[in-house]
C-alpha cells in the first residue's frame, strides 16, 4: 500500500513540477476532454484448454471511451481515459464436452487506463497536443460475460429450456491489465475543438485465478481470456480544448 | 558675366570635391510613398489584367497573359518593398528630371507614365518594367561620366516600356518552350535550342530599344560627343569607377607598416571576357557602339550640351551614388571592394570622415569574419580572379593573418576613433576587436605590445655584440611563428601609454574573458563541456529558453508559400500574400497571450506617409542580414549606430525576424506520401545593444504549416521570448 501512494506521488509530483516549467499547450489551453469512438480488432486465439481449435479469427468491438488529457510539457501530455466495449462472442461446441451445442456470449469491458504522450519532434516538429504523437498507456480492464443464446440450431433450444439453461449460467467477471502503444494525430479546429485519429496495439493480462467446478463457469471464464489478449484498436475522437 | 558664372561653378566644384567638409549621410528616402507602394499588389494584379484584356490581340493565350501579369506585378512590388529601391531622395529626383527631359522632347512618351527608381545594387545595370518603372543602379550612376550618357540610357530603356519589350519576350519565351513540348517532353539539348532561340529575340528587342532610344535621345538638347563611352562603360562594368594604384598607407595608422611583399608587385591586366552573343539576351557590345557610331555619322552636335540640368548636380549626384556604392559594399559584405571604394573616395574627394569610415568598418568586418573562419559568408573571391588595380587589396587581406589584421583594423579604427568624433561606436569596435585577440590569440593584455622599436632593435643588436649563451643561441635561432610576424606589435607604440588606449584594451580584454568563460563551458573537446552542452539541449527541448522580453520590433514577417513539384516549387504569390496577412494577425495574438508588446514593421501594408517606417524596414533588414552572416558572433553591423538610433525611437532593444515557408504539392495524392521536409519556420531575436541572438525556432519540418501549427509555432516562440529566467 506504501508502494501505491508512493507511485501515485510520484506521478503528482512528475506532473505538477513539469506543469511549473513551460508547458504551453494549445494557445495556453493545456486541458482538453476528448471522446473517442473506435473499432477494436481483437486477435482470437485458441485457449489453452483447447488447444486443437484452429479457428482462430478476428474480433470487431465497438469502442467508447472518454479521455481527460493534461499536456504537462512542451510536447508530453497524460491522458487518463474511461471506456466501454460490447461484443458478443460465440464459443464453439468443441469446448462443450457434455454435448452442448455452441453458445453466443454477450460480453461487456469497462475499463480505466492513464496514458502517457509525446508528440514528434524529427519529422513532424509538433508541439502537444497537436501533431503526430504516441506513447503507451496501462489499462484496468473489467470483463463481464453473459451467455445470450445458442450459436447454432436455434431450433432445437426454444422457449422454456433456452430460459433454464441462461439461469445456470450467471454472469461472469474477471479483471485483466492491459498495457497498450499508442500511436496517432491530433489537430485543433477553431481553436477550441481537437480531433484526433489513433491506433493501438495491446495485450490484455489475466489477473485473476479461477477455479471453479462449474463447468459453465469455467467455460465462461475461458471464453473472457480467449477474448482479452492482443487487440488493435482504431479511434477517431473529437473533443474540446476547456483551459 | 560668363567669367563671374566660371568662377563660381569653380567654387562650387571645389566645395564638391572638399573631402574634408565630406560628411556624407546616408541616402533615404523622403516624403510621401508613390502610389507604387500602397496599392496593394492584388490589386494591381486585377488592374493590369483589366487594361491588357482590351487589347486582345497580344495574347493568343490567356494564361500566359495572366503568367506574365502575376508574375511580374509581385517582383516588382518585392523589389519596391525590398528597401533596394530609393525614391524622393536627390539621386532619384536628378534621374526622374533628366528623364522628364527626354519624355517632354518626346511627348509620345507621356502616355504610359514613365518613372524611375533608383536601385540600391553595386551591379552596373538599368532594367525596365511593364509597369512604366525604370530601375537604375547605383552602380552604374557612379560609373557614367555625365548627364547626356545618363540620358541615353534612359532613352533606351524608355523604348522597352513603350514597345512593351517585357510583354513581347514572355509570350515569345512561353512559345518557344510551347512549340519544342508539343514535340514531346525537352531534353538538354532541346532546352538550349530554346534559350538560344529566346535570347535572339531578346536582342533583337535590345537593338531596337538602341536605335529607338537614340531617335528619343536626338531629340533632346543633350550632346552626343560622350555617349559612344556609354558602351565601354558597360564593357568595364566589372571594375571600380575608377583604376588608381592602391597606396597601402592608406591602411597604415598609428605605427603600424604593412610588409612590402604583402602587396603584389604587378597587378593583373584588364582583359574583358569575350562575348558570347549568342548564349546572351544582350548583343555584342562592340556590335552595339558600331550601330550607335554609324547612326552618328554626320550629325552635327552645334548647340547641344552634356548638361541639362546642371553639372554640379550632376557631380553632386555622383559623389552621392559612389559614397553610397562604398555604403552597398558594406551591407553586401564585399569588405575588399569597401576598402578599395574608400581608398578611391580618400584619392579622388580627398581625405574624409566618411572614406575612413568605410575603410574602418570594412576591416573591422573582415578581421571578425577571418577570426571566426566565416570568410565564406561573405564576398571573398580569391584575388587571382580579380583584374585592375583594387586585386592589390585583395592580396592583401589574404596575406594579413589573423592577428595582423585584427591589430590593422584596431589601429585603423583608433586612429579613427580620435581624430573624428570619440564616437562610441567605433568605441565598441576597437573594444570587440580586442575580445577576439583574447579569444583567437589568446593576447590577454597590452604586455605582448612594444613600445618602441628601436629598443627591441638595439636589444637584438646587444646580444650579437655580447657573448652568447645557449639559451641565447637557441633563442635567436627559433624560427618564427608564421602566425605571429612581429610588426604588428610594434603598432600601438605610440598610443601605449594613453590611458584611453588601455581602458578601450582592458574592455576588450575583458569581454574577450567573458566570451572565453562561455566558449568554455560549452567546448566539445572536453567532457564537461559535452555534458554541459547536453544538459543545456534536453533543457531547450524540455523547457524552452527563458528569455525574459517585454517588448519587441518585429521586422517585415515573412511567408513564402510554395507550390508545385517539390523538386521545382513555384511560389504561390496570391496564397503566400495572404498567409502573410495571416501570419501578421497570429503573431499580434501569440503576443497578446503573453502581454509581449510588439511592433510590427511590414513593408508590404505601408500608407503614404510611412516613408520613415520603410526607412527604419531598409535599415533593420540590412543590419539582420550582416547579424545572420555573423552566425555564431558577436558582430557589429556597418549600420550600428543607425539601428540604435530605431531601436532607441521605438523604445525597445529587440528585434525579432520572422520567416515561414512552406510547401504545398498541389496533388493530394503526392502530398500524403511525399516524404521531404515540407515547412521551414525561423524566428529569430536580436539584440541590438550586446548583439547577442537567439534562434528560438529554426525548424526544417515534414509537416505542412497550416494556421493550426503556425499558431503553435508562434505561440511557443512568445512563451519562450517572456518567459522570466
């Protein structure tokens, strides 16, 4: 716990003792609060419990999130951002050893991250927060799945036994730390409005343990590993230079 | 009568040719601006496009016509603006009369307005322009040799705008080049067709604008005894105004001599190149005095003069373009040529404050330039190239070493410095000099200097006479530190002891160890010095410079948009007028932002009454540009004092310089892939009392500078002009 407070100190303390030397900013105006809309691309691989899968494919999400950003230097600024991902995810019957059939999930992210950014100096001299920038960022991820429906023979689960079987189901949690490179270009309008395009390319760490019996709960558990790993995302945000 | 009148123009021309009244101030322009200057260039632009589109019949194309108006209405408003030209001014009034002379014998004339400008160049030239603009050189004013020969030139170039030479050569040019494209792309030799067959057309309209001219020329009252030599002036353009063997005592101040072996013993002979007619735009000269002599023929001269005017006027407007000449050689940094004009001045006006100014200045200039191993910023041809009598001075300020020179030019200079006007100015000079023997030479103080020869001549004699130790022997047979010569050091002997002498000495000595202290900390050579100077870099990159300024001048900012090819960009005139307007407003706001008062002095948004603005404009550039060959320097500018005077009236001590280019490919395509630098953006601060600099923004970047980076840019220029240290 010493450790946290110590880290959060530090930060502070990197951040206003920056803030103190020239920081310019965009006419002056060093704080802007931007929202991003993007497609995440995620890499889905095999789990590790199911190895003989060779399914791999692509998994588009939709992306939301909402950053407050700090330029803290002439050309750094720290972004800390809050976002929102749904998806849903089909699991292949393969996984189900008692004979089930596939099933679709239904699976949510929320997450939290602070981001850190310098912007070109050699081929685009910019100073932050406009121009070619990029930086890394660390996110808290908390992933949610909830199974929704059969993936395959619709028919065959209809009405009263697609009801029970999503009741044996509950809903499932983990938490994952991302860590993400960051890459893209803001410019300002009007003086007052940023826009910006970025790309990110990161990995999802599983931080939990899991061990339950329920293979319905194992199974959901996989499915959220299987859908928290590398991931490339596209942004386009638009935001608003405050002060 | 007539024999009262002689007396007088005697008098007069004595009162002329007194160098020692010759006090001469610079020329600047007077009154109110012409309308050339105010009527904004787009403006213009649209005008010329109006009037020309009622005479169809001179444009097959109407681009090229509209090339041609584009083009040539921006670079004759760039030159107007440039502070080359002088207008209002005696030279220019005494050239606008005698031209008003030949447009009234020929009144034919009048209907397209002539005028001209007097152009502030050493080179010997007169060009006219579409506009109805003559631009006449100093130069070649200070080489003609009376009013008629002045006439005839002007009568020539009159026939130029009359016939609208300028016109007629663009759209032949733009022919040309259509006719060989149409057979496919050019290769080289197909371009050198083309400019052969442009060049012949060319001097074409060149002999018709001879005869042409001289038809106006005979029209008038003027002799034509002396205009042959007009061509022969043209022929040895190249030389000075005059050939007159160099005396090096003119140098030779205080107790300073110069050795004898410095100066060549024959100079180079006066061979003018061979012409080539065919790759010029201009005919032979020799085919032009034999049209001219032919047409001559005959004609008798009986009540014609060489002065209209006045010959007094005349020489006074001599006088004036070559003190003026000697004043260009000094802005463009050809300090050999300064020296030469100066010596030619002291020879032909006598001796003068003004000649020993230029000469001072001028040595000045080359011992900073040679201590700092910069000579290649400024004009230093190597003096095998140079024919006549001036190659002996560049001979000589090729063999002065480092040191020579520096103690010639403080012993010029202080000799300067008592005999005229205890100037502070000069003060400065002698002071700085000194810093750099400290600096160059490690000379640290007035010990190094004898006092009289003689004794060290009588020391040398003693030990021959003596027995001599080995110490002696070894001594005595050392040999001499080629850098080093001893003569210079016998050149304070007579000042040594001046107590003024040695405060102006210890000044220099200890700026000299200020300057040193800062090398230091910043010298490569040794690791403290690396580390120094990568602490000092990752704190520009991080935090900026800290410059402390409240209020600054900012001198003509400038925008250069281009487009095009990257490889070939043309400058977008109309786009770069604008952005600069642009960049003007982006600047009055950055500095807003951190309550910076600024200035702006802009030659291109001039009203009629800002004739002292331009003045300052032509001052302040010219003093930045010597300050941006200076480099890495402290350097006092040949217009110091001048530019103290403005920095004093607009109560500031900086100036900030401006410049913005960028280049816009006009294929969206090219312009997402294409991987050169794009943009330059340079913001400089100078200051005009320590002559320090400081290059707050030199970037050469990829990104094209919209308004959004430009006010980035600018915003963080300012933050780092008034942020406190």
């Amino acid at each position: 716990m010493i450790n946290i407070r110590f880290f959060i100190l530090s930060i502070f303390l990197t951040i206003t003792l920056n803030c103190l030397g020239q920081a310019p900013g965009y006419l002056g105006n060093r704080f802007f609060v931007e929202g991003d809309l993007g497609l995440n691309v995620g890499f889905y691989f095999p789990s590790t419990s199911n190895t003989t899968d060779e399914n791999k494919y692509l998994l588009l999400r939709p992306t939301a999130k909402i950053s407050a950003n700090w330029v803290y230097a002439r050309r750094k600024y720290v972004a800390a951002e809050i976002g929102y991902q749904q998806f849903s995810s089909t699991q292949d019957s393969l996984y189900n050893f008692a004979g089930q059939p596939s099933l679709k999930y239904r699976i949510s992210n929320q997450f939290v991250g602070i981001g850190f950014y310098k912007t070109s100096r050699k081929k685009f001299n910019a100073l932050a927060p406009i121009g070619f920038y990029s930086g890394f960022k660390f996110l808290l991820s908390k992933s949610s799945a909830v199974p929704v429906r059969y993936a395959e023979s619709n028919d065959r689960f209809e009405g009263v036994e697609k009801a029970a079987y999503n009741l044996n189901f509950k809903k499932t949690e983990m938490t994952f730390l991302g860590l993400a490179l960051s890459t893209g270009f803001r410019t300002v309008l009007k003086d007052k409005f940023t826009l910006n395009s970025a790309l990110d390319f990161g990995y999802y760490l599983n931080l939990n343990n899991f061990d339950s019996r329920d293979p319905s709960v194992a199974f959901s558990y996989e499915e959220l590993k299987r859908n928290n790993s590398l991931y490339l995302q596209f942004n386009i945000g638009f935001g608003v230079l405050l002060f | 009568m007539k024999r009262f009148s002689s007396i007088l123009l005697f008098i007069s021309i004595c009162f002329i040719l007194n160098g020692q009244n010759l006090k001469y101030d610079r020329i600047i322009n007077q009154g109110q601006l012409p309308e050339d200057y105010t009527t904004p260039s787009e403006e213009k632009y649209i005008q010329s496009l109006e009037t020309s589109s009622k005479d169809q019949d001179n444009f097959k194309n109407k681009n090229t016509r509209k090339e041609f108006y584009l083009g040539s209405t921006y670079a004759i408003d760039d030159l107007l603006r440039s502070g080359y030209i002088l207008f209002n001014d005696p030279i220019s009034k005494y050239v606008n009369a005698v031209m008003d002379i030949i447009v009234n014998s020929n009144p034919k004339l009048k209907s397209k307005n002539p005028r001209v400008y007097v152009l502030r160049s050493t080179a010997v030239n007169a060009f006219a322009t579409d506009q109805g603009i003559i631009f006449i050189s100093i130069g070649l004013l200070s080489q003609l040799e009376d009013e008629a020969q002045l006439a005839l030139i002007l009568s020539h170039e009159l026939v130029h705008i009359q016939e609208n030479h300028n016109l007629q050569d663009f759209i032949e040019a733009a022919r040309v080049d259509q006719s060989i494209n149409k057979r496919g792309r050019m290769n080289t030799s197909q371009i050198d067709i083309a400019n052969l067959e442009k060049n012949r057309y060319s001097r074409d309209q060149e002999l018709e604008a001879d005869d042409k001219g001289l038809d106006y020329f005979l029209n008038t009252d003027y002799s034509f005894e002396s205009i042959e030599r007009v061509f022969d002036i043209l022929r040895y353009s190249y030389l000075p105004y005059d050939e007159i063997a160099f005396e090096k005592n003119i140098l030779e101040k205080l107790s300073i001599k110069i050795p004898d072996d410095y100066l060549l013993e024959k100079v180079k002979d006066i061979n003018p190149a061979e012409e080539d007619e065919e790759q010029s735009t201009h005919p032979a000269l020799s085919k032009r005095t034999r049209n001219l002599s032919g047409r001559l023929k005959g004609l008798n001269s009986t009540n014609k003069k060489d002065y209209i005017i006045s010959k007094e006027n005349f020489l006074d407007v001599q006088l004036k373009s070559r003190a003026e000449l000697a004043r260009l050689f000094l802005d463009r940094q050809c300090l050999s040529d300064a020296i030469y004009a100066g010596f030619l001045m002291n020879k032909i006006y006598g001796d003068s404050e003004f000649s020993r100014e230029v000469i001072g200045k001028a040595l000045y200039g080359y011992a900073k330039f040679k201590n700092n191993d910069l000579l290649e910023n400024i004009y230093n041809p190597s003096y095998k190239d140079i024919e006549g009598e001036s190659q002996q001075v560049f001979h000589i300020m090729k063999k002065l070493k480092k040191e020579e020179l520096t103690i010639l030019a403080i012993a010029y200079n202080y000799d300067r410095y008592i005999e005229d006007s205890k100037d502070e100015t000069v003060r400065s000079l002698i002071s700085d000099l000194f810093a750099d023997l400290y600096l160059h030479k490690n000379i640290n103080s007035l010990t190094g200097f004898y006092t009289i020869k003689s004794e060290v001549d009588s020391s040398e004699v003693k030990i021959e006479d003596k027995e001599l130790s080995k110490i002696d022997k070894i001594k005595q047979n050392r040999p001499k530190a080629e850098d080093d010569g001893p003569w210079q050091r016998f050149a304070f002997s007579e000042v040594l002891q001046d107590s003024t002498f040695r405060n102006i000495a210890n000044e220099g000595f200890e700026l000299g160890k200020e300057l040193k202290k800062e090398e230091d900390y910043f010298d490569t050579s040794t690791y403290k010095g690396r580390s120094n100077l990568r602490k000092y870099r990752k704190r520009l990159e991080k935090k900026g410079r800290s410059l402390g300024i409240g209020k600054v001048l900012i001198i003509n900012p400038l925008f250069i948009q281009l487009k095009g090819n990257m490889s070939n960009p043309s400058p977008g005139l109309i786009e770069s007028d604008k952005r600069r307007k642009a960049l003007k407003e982006i600047l009055e706001s950055s500095a807003n932002l951190h309550d910076v008062d600024i200035k702006i002095l802009d030659a291109n948004s001039l009203e009629k009454n800002d004739t002292e603005v331009l003045n300052d404009i032509v001052i302040a550039s010219e003093w930045i540009s010597t300050q941006l060959d200076a480099e890495n320097f402290l350097y006092k500018s040949y217009n110091q004092k001048e530019i103290e005077e403005i920095s004093e009236r607009y109560n500031t001590p900086y100036l900030m310089s401006v410049v913005v280019v960028s280049v816009r490919q006009s294929n969206p395509i090219a312009r997402l892939f294409n991987r050169k630098r794009k943009s330059l953006i340079f913001v400089s601060i100078f200051d005009v009392k320590t002559g320090r600099k400081s290059f707050i923004k030199s970037d050469l970047t990829s990104n094209y500078l919209n308004d959004v980076f430009l006010k980035s840019e600018l915003y963080d220029a300012f933050s780092q002009l008034s942020k406190q240290n």
